[in-house]
C-alpha cells in the first residue's frame, strides 16, 4: 500500500501524463504529495535521486496509484532507466561578440600593466641614474607595498556603491566602464609625470616616486577590479571567457614585456632627453586601453 502522505522534492511532470486517477492540483510549497492513492501534483517539479535526474515520462503514471508498486519508486531510490529522453541540454548565453571585441575587451590590462610595471620599477632608475637617497627610498617603498593589497578590496567595495551613476548613466555606460575611464586617465598622467620629477634633490625625488606608486597602485587596482567584474557579466559562457581569456595573456605579456624594456633603456641613460618621449611613450601606451570602454559599458549587471 501507498503510504498516506509522502513528499518528493524537485519532480517535474510534463502535461502529457494524464490519468482519469489522478488529481492535479498546485501547492504552494513546489511538492508533490500523495494523499489517499490520489496523487497531487505541482508543475515545475522535479526528483533527484542522487546524481540521477529522473523524469516523469520515464514512469507510468497507472504504477504510481498500483498497491503493487515497488516501494524504492516511490520513496526515491529508483533503478537507473533508459530509453527516456533527458530532454535538450540548457544552453549557455551568449554574448555575440566577434573576436575583435574580445580581444578590445582584453586589451584593458594592456596598459594599465604597460605604465604600472615602469612605475613601480622607477625606484631603481631613480636610485641609481637620478640621485635619490636610498635610505628614505625603502621606507616609502614598504609603506606602498602594505598600501598596495589593500587598494582591491577597497575599490570593490567603493565601486559596489554606485557612486557615478548621478554623472554616468549606467544605462549608457554599465557599472564598470566610468571607474575603469576615470582612474585608466589619471594612471596615464601619473606615466607621463613619473620620470618627470619637479626637482633633482634628493629626498625630493624618493617621495616623487613615492607618490607616483601610492597613486598608481590605487589605479591600478580600480581598473583591473573594474575589468575583473565586468568580465563574467559580459561573458557568461564559459567557452567565450577562454577565448577572452587567451587574449589576456597576449596583452599581460607584450605590455609587462614593454614596460621592461623601457625600464632597461633608462638604467643605461636616464637624461631628461631620455626621459621625456619615455615618459610620453608610456601615455600613448596606457591610453590605448581606451579602445575597451565601449565593450565594458555592456556590463549593467546589479549584483
């Protein structure tokens, strides 16, 4: 016999499984019930029985009210079955972006990674080309390495505010891209003015980079929070985030490379004629991620 009352949880019924026993009727709670051999049943449910999801057209709605009927099919610990169709696979969404989207997409840490490496190497340019004291030059450089992990959690929780949207729209410009243009530009100015101290003294040019690394940190980690975020709520597919995600290593690489190499070239000659088509050559490079905000403003998702 049929117990009085049972439960079953996430049980999905097609429309098709009619039967003059059988009573339907919506609960509130999502359930299906048995009551008296007269089984209830609420649309939208489905039984799991361990990693095996088991469809109600699999059954036969007649066993179901049949005092014969194995008490395992009713209490969940069902046989695997086959021949039942598992019915169409979710498919993922999509974005429709061509892979030259991806890749204006990817180009965001292009250069932010371009300007921030050669500014956080600037200390040894300054040091050992420049003239700048190298006592106080360790003390600002720890005091910006304990500054630097704490930029992304604070620019996550800053950014979750929605501060901007009374100046940008989100509906013109999403979540991400205004903090991703507003710090991208102020990590451009402070590429163009690291290597271009207001003066040659000593203690002066330790807390110019000082200063230059504090700031850059903080773009630094707005930015790539900013690109981090809007990254999956642009690209839910997981085969499109791969795709995205090659083109991330190409950027990384070609702009840390970039920044290394200008980096070398100042260690030999750091002369103001050096120094300043350097300095300009790292705000060409910086503002070339500009060429990602368009794609960014297609991340509006509120979390």
């Amino acid at each position: 016999m049929v117990p009085k009352e049972l439960e079953y949880h996430h049980l999905e019924v097609p429309e098709s499984a009619h039967n003059p026993q059988l009573q339907l009727e919506r609960q509130n709670s999502g359930c299906l019930r048995l009551r008296n051999k007269e089984l209830e049943l609420s649309p939208g449910c489905r039984h799991q029985a361990g990693d095996l999801d088991v469809a109600l057209q699999n059954l036969d709605p007649v066993m179901l009210g049949r005092s014969d009927c194995p008490t395992d099919m009713i209490t969940g610990s069902v046989p695997p079955m086959t021949g039942g169709d598992p019915g169409p696979a979710l498919e993922e969404k999509l974005s429709g972006h061509s892979m030259i989207r991806r890749a204006r997409f990817a180009s965001a840490i292009f250069g932010p990674l371009a300007s921030f490496t050669a500014v956080t190497f600037a200390r040894d340019v300054y040091t050992l080309q420049m003239g700048a004291d190298p006592q106080p030059m360790g003390v600002l450089m720890l005091l910006a390495a304990v500054w630097l992990p704490i930029c992304s959690p604070l620019a996550g929780y800053i950014m979750d505010r929605d501060l901007l949207t009374r100046c940008f729209p989100m509906a013109r410009w999403g979540r991400r891209a205004p903090w991703f243009l507003i710090h991208l530009l102020m990590l451009s100015l402070v590429a163009i003015g690291c290597f271009l101290p207001p003066s040659q003294n000593s203690q002066m040019l330790s807390y110019w980079v000082f200063i230059n690394v504090i700031v850059g940190s903080w773009c630094l980690a707005v930015c790539f929070t900013a690109w981090e975020a809007a990254r999956p709520e642009i690209y839910p597919s997981t085969n499109e985030r791969v795709c995205v995600e090659f083109f991330c290593k190409i950027f990384a690489g070609v702009g840390s490379a970039t920044a290394g190499l200008i980096i070398s070239f100042l260690l030999r000659n750091a002369s103001f004629p050096v120094r300043l088509p350097v300095s300009l050559l790292l705000f060409v490079l910086t503002i070339c991620s500009l060429q990602s905000v368009p794609v960014l403003t297609d991340a509006n998702t509120v979390s």
